[in-house]
C-alpha cells in the first residue's frame, strides 16, 4: 500500500487522522484502512502560526508507521517553516510531504520538492482558498500531487467552500498521468459529486470517515469514492 500515491488512476480515500480519537490511533487507523477499505492515511501537521491550531509531529508520524508498517502516509505541513520538518518526517516515515504555496513558491518551491524526493518521498504544493492558483500554475511540473485547500486551514469539521472547485478544473489539464490532484476541507457525502466532477483524484475526509461508526465507515468510503 505504500506506493498508492505513485499508482495510476482511480480514487482515493485519504482519512485524515484529525478526526480520529487519538487514544487509540492506532486501532482506528488499521480499522479505516483495512475494514472500511481507505486507501492512505492523512496527517494534518500545523504549528499553530501559519494555522491557528497545534496538531502533530515526526513523532506520531514514527509511531504510527511502526504500527502500520505498509500504510501510505501523506504528511500536509501547514507549518512557517516547511524546510525546517523535510528531513524530520522523512525520518520518521512519511511516504509524502505536502507544503503550503503561501510559504514557499517559485524556484524555491521546486528545490524544497527536489529535497523532499531525494529523501525517497513524494512532493506535493497545497494552496489556501484565498490563495490565487496562478503560483501553483507556474511550479505545478514540479510536483507529484496538487492539494486544493477548501476550507480555510486550521480546524477540523468546517464547511466546505465550493468556490474552491475552479481552482481544481483549471489545475486538472495541467497534470501529466503520473501527478494527482487532492481535496481538502469539508468533504463528505454530499459534497463529494462536485469535487469528483472538478477532477480530483485523492479526496481527503476527517470527520466523514472518522466520525461516523465503525460499521458506517466502509460505505462512507465508498461514497466519498463515487461508487455508490
């Protein structure tokens, strides 16, 4: 499982661990990926400056790799400083890093990328509802994934913004076979069927996927990937 993000077609369902009870982390995300069918596993990092909240670190990432040892994990730091955890996550397991366009853009963008796959991991830029996409349009070769933020950063259980799915139909042409488009932020049942239209290709779901019940979760997953 951990070369999902480098597999080709299809959706996937990334549970973000946000929403999962923490005390026991490790149960609820076998049960997500196993069970419930999800494909990888979310991890929202945030320092509590560029997001007002403080989440994770290298240290859960560690740990939950240790527990899972063939899980996917896809680390979105929404952090001042992404250079700074690069080699820290990598360390610790992460199969993906995903960093913020409103931190580091241009040619410094496409060298952090560059350290983050010579690290043996995949790269990803992430832009904030606010954020104009023209920047990522400009590093977008650069990278194996494109996240669209729609929600503002910082909190889990907030509405989606739909506005956001303009950003993904423009990045979509954009992208080669081998680079996938990501969602982030309010996405649930009902929201899904214009993510999906817009062509995203990796949905991230906290709340949909770990608040409900255990034995909701596999159709939730499902739904969230257009089949059914």
């Amino acid at each position: 499982m951990r070369s999902v993000l480098r597999r080709r077609g299809g959706v996937l369902v990334a549970p973000s661990i946000l929403s999962a009870d923490f005390a026991a982390m490790g149960e609820e995300c076998r049960h997500v990926l196993g069970e419930a069918g999800a494909d990888l596993l979310h991890l929202d990092v945030m320092d509590g400056h560029f997001v007002p909240n403080l989440t994770m670190g290298p240290d859960l990432c560690r740990c939950l790799r240790r527990a899972l040892p063939e899980a996917c994990l896809d680390v979105h730091l929404m952090v001042e400083d992404p250079g700074a955890f690069v080699e820290p996550f990598a360390k610790a397991g992460a199969d993906h890093v995903t960093f913020h366009i409103e931190r580091v853009a241009g040619r410094e963008a496409a060298a952090l990328a560059g350290r983050v796959r010579g690290l043996g991991m995949t790269a990803g830029i992430a832009v904030n509802p606010p954020t104009p996409i023209e920047p990522v349009l400009e590093v977008v070769g650069e990278f194996d994934m494109v996240l669209v933020m729609s929600v503002n950063p910082g909190f889990s259980g907030q509405a989606f913004i739909p506005g956001v799915l303009e950003k993904c139909r423009r990045v979509r042409p954009m992208l080669r076979p081998d680079q996938r488009l990501e969602i982030d932020g309010g996405v649930n049942p009902s929201t899904v069927d214009g993510v999906l239209a817009s062509g995203v290709d990796v949905v991230v779901a906290a709340s949909a996927v770990f608040g409900v019940g255990r034995g909701e979760r596999a159709g939730a997953v499902r739904r969230l990937r257009g089949e059914q």
